[in-house]
C-alpha cells in the first residue's frame, strides 16, 4: 500500500474518490504477493499494480464500478501455468484482489494515517473483507 499512498493521497486530499485494488489472497504462482495494490483515481489515473499487466485492464474496471457505486467488491483471477506461457506470460496462478472505495467520507482517518507512515510511526488498519452478514 506504501508504494501507492502517494497516488492515493492526491485524490483523497482533492476531496474525490480512488478505487483502490489490493490483493488479498495467493494460489500457486501469481505475479505479485498479497498486499500488492493499485490506484484508480476518479480522473482515470492509475498507479501501482496488483498482477504485473496481466489482469490490470479487469481490475481498472472493476475499480471505475466501485467509484461509481461505492459498492465493494472481491474478485478471483485466474490462469493455468500452461496457458500463461503459451501466451507469453510469465506464470499463471490465481489471485483474489479486493476493490473498495477510498474517500474522505469513506475513510476520513486516511491522513491521520498517511502522517504517521510519513513520520515512520507504526501504524495499521484492518479491512474486513468477509463477514457473516452480507450486508456488511
């Protein structure tokens, strides 16, 4: 998420809404760890990655959805090994990347937050991204 707060932090402090992609979850090879994120701005701006170019046109739109909607949303990609090299691609596997939208009125704590990272103060936030009730 450090690698994207900078993108983030222009849209949130702007006063719009980011879609902002993380991936959450890892089988087999996949090309980049849990963690990993990316940054739609409302502008169409994009910064960081979640699949190193592989699914990043799916999640861009999934992303505009969520901006639009405000509505969550955790998505499964996936490919076999063998069709990922037989197009050139360097591994295959499946991720899951969970997209929410970041805002001042979804996260007003966000530059609380960022100020801390920026004084390299420890700090940490938790998503829920499954719950019993699936209204939440």
């Amino acid at each position: 998420m450090q690698d994207v707060l900078t993108d983030l932090m222009k849209t949130w402090n702007g006063g719009g809404t980011a879609g902002v992609a993380t991936v959450v979850r890892t089988f087999r090879s996949a090309p980049r760890p849990p963690g990993a994120a990316m940054v739609v701005a409302s502008d169409g701006t994009v910064g960081g990655s979640v699949s190193g170019g592989c699914v990043e046109g799916a999640v861009y739109e999934l992303a505009t959805d969520v901006i639009r909607t405000g509505r969550p949303v955790l998505e499964r990609f996936g490919i076999s090994d063998d069709d990922a090299f037989a197009v050139g691609l360097t591994c295959g596997g499946i991720i899951d990347i969970f997209v929410e939208a970041v805002s001042r009125a979804t996260f007003p704590e966000l530059g609380e937050v960022a100020a801390e990272i920026a004084a390299d103060r420890p700090v940490a936030i938790a998503t829920v991204i499954e719950h019993p009730d699936a209204a939440r």
